[in-house]
C-alpha cells in the first residue's frame, strides 16, 4: 500500500467534497430531529449505510470478514464512532447545527496530539503545533458564548456534547492508525464502525425509551437519505481511504475548513444566527489550518 507524505491535489479535492458534505450533515441531522429522535436517527443512518459497503464490497470482490487481525481495533473504533453520534445527535437537541460542527472540528487537535506516538514521522512542528493552538482557543473562545447565553440556558449542554464528539473523532482516528485497521481496506474499516455503531444506538435507544419512528413524511426521507447514503456511506468510504493513503495528522487538520460550510448552510437552511463571536471563532480555526498545512 503506498502512503504518501504530503496532500496532492486529488486528496484536496476529495477533501473538500468531504468537507461541504459533513458540514450539511450537521443540518440536516438537526432538521431531521422535529421528527425522528437523536438516537433511532443515528442508529437507522449507521444501520443503512452498512447495507450499502456491504452490498458495494461484495459487488467490487472486497473480503470484509477474513480473519487479519483487525477485530480488536475495529472493535473499539465502532464504539468510539458510536459514542461521538450519539454525542452529535443529542447534543443539536441544545445548541445549533452552527455551533454544534464549529466545536466537532476540535478534534485534529487530538489527533496532533496522539499521531505523533503512533507514528514519529507525523510529529508536529512548533510552528504547526501553535496553530493547533490557535485553533484550540478559537473553539474555547465560541464555548464562552454558549454559558453566557440567556436565551438557550441549556445551551452549553450541546456545546460541551460537541466537544465531546471532537474528542471521540479524534480517538477514532487514532485507533484506525494504531491498531491492524490501518492495513484493512476502507470498506472493512468502514463497516466495523457502521455496523457496531448501528447496534450500539439502538440499543441505546431502546433503553432510553426513545420511541421508533413509524411515520416517515417525504421530507424526513429526504434528510435521512442524505445522511445515510450521501454522508456515511459515500464520504465515510472516501475519508477512511485518504487515511489510509495519506499523513492523518495533516487530513485532520485540512477538515477544519467544514465549519465554514456548516455555518454558512445553518444560516442559509435553518435561519440560524452566526454572531460576531463565533465568526471570530471561525476565523482562528481557519488561521489553524493555514499554519498546519502551510
């Protein structure tokens, strides 16, 4: 397998598509919530888009369940990937889809931070660490606005899930590069995290006595689909060959551009504010990415 040290232009590319798609999806999650709930949401999404890398693996020949070693990494991956949705998913419930992917976008930090004990060769340079650091502030700075918020009380609560998210992203990453996964083809590491995290959010769903969606009106088909074919089967298929293929530590990073597309979609779609504070938010975020990537 050939791993290339720098971003070309097709990485980029496919980057970008990557990154407008991811920040409609915080959209359309958040729209999708008035009627269906944060976790059967996320549950139904993993659970469809399995069916689809399945379905796609076996047409293309691909063997997803030879033995090699990769169970225990894909194992924890699934539940880290299960973990960060059901964060995401409760969390819009509190704070705006806007908010919600400026605060996702934390975890290239963690993955800075982690990759360079996975593999040495991806440590940062002080340069590009003091832009993680920008970054960093830049997230800290638009959490402020949520607990002095007086109209949303409660919305520090889908912040602070955010931030949380951030961090299980970022642990997924990480245990995908640190673990057999990282010599398993994407589809096999796609379907380890789409299949236990289909199971694992049910099964949450169920517990927390979240009712199972029977209606389904041709809008909230529209917003599911999108999710579920578009987001987790089609990017996620394409973000797990880029870290396969290409330094994770500098793809993580170049991902902090989809804030600026999920705001500009949440003030678009959903009429969602974007305040002076979270404009500044933004502009370190990107200042962040031009240091890393520089």
């Amino acid at each position: 397998m050939e791993r290339k040290q720098q971003l070309d232009g097709t990485a980029v590319l496919i980057l970008l598509g990557c990154c407008l798609l991811w920040g409609l999806n915080q959209v359309a999650a958040k729209a999708a919530l008035t009627e269906i709930g944060p976790l059967w949401q996320a549950a139904l999404r993993s659970g469809v888009a399995g069916l689809l890398v399945w379905g796609f693996a076996a047409a293309r020949g691909i063997a997803l369940f030879t033995r090699d070693g990769s169970l225990k990494g894909g194992l924890l991956a699934g539940l880290l990937f299960a973990a960060e949705f059901a964060c995401i998913f409760l969390g819009l419930q509190y704070t705006t889809a806007s908010r919600m992917v400026v605060f996702i976008y934390l975890a290239p930090f963690v993955v800075a931070l982690g990759m360079p004990l996975i593999s040495p060769s991806e440590k940062l340079r002080p340069r590009q660490a003091f832009g993680l650091l920008i970054a960093f502030g830049a997230v800290a700075f638009a959490f402020g606005e949520g607990l002095q918020s007086s109209g949303k009380p409660l919305q520090w609560i889908g912040d602070a899930l955010g931030v949380a998210a951030a961090l299980l992203w970022g642990g997924t990453t990480l245990a995908i590069r640190g673990t057999k996964l990282s010599s398993a083809s994407a589809e096999k590491t796609l379907l380890y995290q789409l299949a236990i995290s289909a199971v694992a959010l049910a099964a949450g769903a169920a517990v927390s006595g979240e009712g199972f969606p029977i209606a389904w009106s041709w809008r909230l088909l529209g917003l599911f689909g999108f999710q579920a074919v578009i987001v987790s089967f089609v990017s996620y298929l394409l973000w797990f060959w880029l870290i396969r293929h290409y330094p994770a530590t500098k793809l993580s990073s170049f991902t902090l551009s989809t804030p600026l597309f999920g705001l500009l979609a949440g003030a678009l779609l959903l009429a969602e504010p974007i305040t002076p504070r979270l404009m500044l938010a933004l502009a370190g975020l990107a200042a962040g990415i031009v240091m890393v990537n520089r």
